[in-house]
C-alpha cells in the first residue's frame, strides 16, 4: 500500500535511535567503564554500519556490564527488534517502559509481542500507555483498532479507524484498513464500499486490487474479481498479483481472506507505515516497523521484499540476500525476488553466481523480461559481451513491438555492442533508443560523445549534448563531452570553459581532465595543460589512454 511521506511523521521516531540520534553514554558505574567501553565503541560502528544483529549482540554485551544505564538499554532494545529478535525486543522493552513508562516504540513492541500471543487484551493496554502526540495518535489508533479487532470488540476497532481520517492525506490507508476489519467482521457491504473508498483515495495499487480480488473471490463475485485483475493487467501491469487471481477463478479454487486475522491486518498497518518511510533517515525506522510486521505474519512476503530493499539501498547485500531467500517458491513473489537475489550476488562482485542463478530461471522462464534483463547486465558487468548482446535480444523479444518500454534495453544492448567493436549495430540502437524516448540525457550524451570523438556528425552532435546539458545540468560527464565537442569545432575557449566545469563535478576522472589538457594546450596555456594532464596520469586511465598522455607529456617537456 503506497501512502503519502506525510506518514513519516506519525510514527513513533522520537524513542527509536535512529542516524542522528544521541551518541553520548554516560558511565556511572565507575568500574565498569572499562570492560563495558569495548562493546559499545563497537555496538556503534556495528549500528553506523547498519549491521544489527551484531549491534544488538553487542549493545546488550555493554548493558549487561551497566544494566542501568538507559541509553545502553534503548540502543539493545532497538537493535534487537530491528534485527528480527522479537524475544529479546520484548524483555529489554519491559524492562524500558519501567524507566521510561510511555516509550512510544518499547508500547508499541510489547503490543505487538501481546497479539502474537493473540492477549489482545494486553495489547490493547499496551499501546493505551504509549505517549501520545499530535500525529502518533495515527499508529496507536491503527494499532490499537486491530487489536480491538481481535478482542471480538468491533465498535472500538471501528472508532480507531475512524480517527485516521483526521489525516486527509492518509484516507486510501484509513479506507483500506476499513475494509480489511469490515471483511473480518463479515460485513460485505461495508467491505465493498472501503475497498472502492481506498481505489478511489490512493489509486489501484497492487496491495488493495490483490485485497479487493481475493473479496469479490470469496463473495461469490468471480466474474467481477475477473474483470477487476484483467483491467489491472492492461492498465498498470499488475500481472505479479492479478495472474495468480485469474488462474484460481480459472481453476474455480477459493482463496483465503487478505487478513484472516487481526494480527494480519496489524501487520498490512505496520508494512503500510514502513512502505512510507523511505527517506534516508528513517530508513532504520522502517526496518523496525517491517520486522514488527513480519513478527505478526511471517508470510507477508512484501514485507521481506521491502526489507531486503531496504538493506539494499543500505549497501548490505548480504543481508538483503538473505532476505530474499525467505521467500518460498510457492510465493507468487518468488520469481523476481530469485532475480533481485542475482542482482545482488553481481554487486557483491559474484558475477559467476549471479549467472548461474539467472541462467536457471531464464530456462524455467524463457520469456521473462526482468530475467533477461538482469543476466545480460550480469553478463555486461563479467565483460561477456557477446554473451550480454544475446540476453538482451531476448528481453527485447519478450517485450514485442518496440514502445517507450525499449529503450533501456536497446541503450544497454548498444553498450555492450560497442564493446564487441559492432558501432554500427549500437548506432543503430542508439538511434532506435532516441526515436522511442527523445528526451533522455543518457541516450543523448551516448550517442552524442560517441560521434564527437570520432570526429562525426559533431555539430548534431553538440546539439544534442547542449539538450542532454539542459537536461542534466549537474552531470559532470555530459559536460565533458559538451567541452569536447567545443574542442573538435575549434572553439577552444568555450571548450575549456565548459571542461572546468566537468572537472568541478568530477573532479578526478582521467578523461576529462585529459580533455582539459588538450583545450588548454590549444590555448597556449602550457603549464596548466601538462598539470591536468598529469591530474590524468595520477587518476589511472585505462592502458591505451594512459600511453597517449605521457606522449603528450614528453612532447610537452621538449
């Protein structure tokens, strides 16, 4: 479910130690510092490098040493519920709230610990004595609705959900957890009406077709459910959801209800949070909320997926890998989460994994796009040109007619051309890409540089450079090839302009300050011509171009 950043703000950030939290710790047990000092020191960099099940281990090594001390006891908590150690969260959360009694994320973990254990009960009491504030309130209601939910207390679940409406941003959220509580409850009607209420407010979104579908399944409405995936399908390209609904009414099957349970709907609500929060920092808040969801339902495989996103975009692969891999092979998910593991396995440097493992889906699935995508990039990152040219053909196969859709197919089929030695094929590629996606700085630049270097078409090509510039003002390597163009006109000066520019952005690239070199030497501007160019040695260029500067340099010392 996609909800506005708004959200960001109605979570409980104040008690989580999240990147800019305080770092200070302060020691009162005298002889204690000196055995504690080393778990912490190491806790945080394990934390700053965003390795929590080690930072968890270790901040709980420190706090054993200093069991008061309330910073310590925060940090452990936090780390063991973002690393998945639900166990370990809920007694370092008991022991939180005894210092600090209306912790908004120790609350709201003892909650969540309570509906596990289906004590609705005591969930409800849980998140009652969690702070309040003028937007958390938005997560204790949701929170606290499931597990009135659970409890069989169906008007205050109603109330809670009512209240999220004070939000206006955040109606396609209230209306879709309407109508989860209402299919729960049985009521059809007010389920039909939540459901079409939260299409309206947020927009067909894979999560709320996929809960509307499976509804109308169940509710005897096979023919609508139908006509709902099928529009999906055209519209959007939902097929990851809507396939799976067309197969079951094909073969007359009846699915199980989106949220069965209270504690489901608690956990589409937390994954709907943490969906939210995708700024840089609040990243690690967002892993919280996704493994709180995940201690509720296991087999919300979304959120394992936007878990392992988000040790994705935290560089930790590893991780993220493992994540993936929690994803079982009868999950509709499963496909894409087999490529995005390959993905992976190449920015780890393993290339030969990567394709081993896409080469196997590519036969289970010979017309796959994301598959033949990622194996012809996994090829192009082993330098296996050939072989890239190849997979990418096939992508471009599996997609048809050429649309807007191509040209990031036909850009990478073109890089790996020009590498094999065939421009004219990536020419022609090049080409095709632009007609499809005329505005594309990339393309531009590509095609563009490609032409001034080798000293063709270079005035359409500097009009295309200047487009890409406009484009792209801030790219330091289309700038470069603006200056280089300049420099193939014979407009020295312009083209030194425009090349001090490129080096201000990249300042420690060999080819453009190489580039720079030559524009200054045309202007007579000796000195500063053999410094850039020295820039350029020192900065490793390629062997080739390596051999070309020191002629220049040994031409420029005679």
């Amino acid at each position: 479910m996609r909800i506005l950043p708004l959200i960001a703000a109605l979570t409980f950030v104040a008690a989580a130690p999240v990147a800019n939290a305080k770092t200070a710790v302060t020691f009162n047990q005298g002889d204690r510092i000196a055995a504690s000092l080393g778990d912490y020191l190491s806790a945080r960099f394990a934390a700053g490098n965003h390795d929590y099940a080690e930072a968890a281990k270790l901040y709980q090594q420190s706090l054993s040493r200093d069991p008061d001390n309330p910073d310590l006891l925060t940090y452990a908590f936090f780390y063991s519920a973002s690393s998945g150690k639900m166990d370990d969260a809920a007694q370092l959360a008991e022991r939180l709230v005894a210092m600090a009694p209306d912790d908004r994320a120790a609350r709201m973990t003892l909650a969540v610990a309570a509906m596990k254990k289906h004590d609705y009960k005591r969930a409800r009491e849980e998140i009652a004595k969690s702070a309040k504030g003028p937007f958390t309130s938005f997560t204790v209601a949701l929170i606290d609705g499931w597990a009135a939910a659970g409890a069989g207390e169906a008007a205050a679940a109603r109330a809670d959900f009512k209240q999220l409406h004070a939000q206006k941003s955040a109606d396609g959220l209230a209306y879709f957890n309407e109508a989860m509580l209402a299919e729960l409850l049985g009521d059809k009607t007010a389920a039909n009406a939540a459901y079409l209420a939260a299409i309206e407010a947020s927009g067909p979104t894979p999560r709320v077709i996929e809960a509307y579908g499976k509804f109308l399944e169940r509710s005897g409405q096979g023919a609508e459910a139908k006509k709902l995936y099928e529009r999906a399908s055209d519209e959007n390209g939902y097929t990851i959801v809507t396939a799976p609904g067309l197969a079951r009414i094909a073969a007359g099957q009846i699915p199980e209800a989106f949220a069965p349970r209270a504690e489901d709907g608690a956990a589409e609500a937390l994954f709907g949070i943490a969906s939210s929060l995708n700024d840089e920092t609040n990243r690690d808040l967002s892993v919280l909320y996704l493994q709180l969801a995940l201690h509720l339902n296991p087999k919300l495989d979304l959120a394992t997926i936007l878990l392992a996103n988000r040790c994705e975009s935290l560089g930790k692969f590893e991780d993220a890998i493992a994540a993936y891999e929690r994803v079982q092979p009868s999950s509709p998910f499963h496909r894409i989460t087999e490529v995005a593991v390959a993905v992976d396995y190449a920015r780890l440097d393993k290339n030969n994994e990567a394709i081993a493992r896409l080469q196997k889906l590519a036969a289970e699935f010979p017309n796959d796009l994301e598959t033949w995508t990622a194996l012809g990039d996994s090829y192009r990152a082993a330098k296996r040109y050939d072989d890239a040219v190849n997979a990418y053909n096939h992508a471009l196969a599996s997609l048809g007619a050429p649309s807007k859709k191509s040209w990031p197919l036909l850009y990478a089929r073109a890089v790996a051309e020009q590498e094999t030695g065939n421009w004219e094929k990536a020419e022609v590629d090049l080409q095709a890409a632009l007609k499809l996606s005329p505005n594309e700085p990339d393309l531009l630049n590509f095609l563009g540089y490609s032409w001034v270097d080798q000293k063709k078409n270079v005035k359409e090509a500097l009009a295309m450079l200047e487009k890409a510039r406009a484009l792209s003002p801030q790219n330091g390597y289309i700038i470069d090839s603006v200056g280089w163009a300049y420099y193939r006109l014979g407009r020295f000066d312009e083209a030194a302009d425009a090349l001090e520019d490129a080096v201000q952005l990249v300042p420690s690239d060999p080819t453009i300050n190489d580039h720079l070199g030559d524009a200054y030497w045309k202007l007579g501007r000796k000195l500063d011509a053999t410094f850039q160019w020295s820039h350029a040695l020192a900065f490793g260029p390629d062997p080739g171009e390596k051999a070309k500067i020191e002629k220049k340099l040994k031409t420029a010392e005679q």
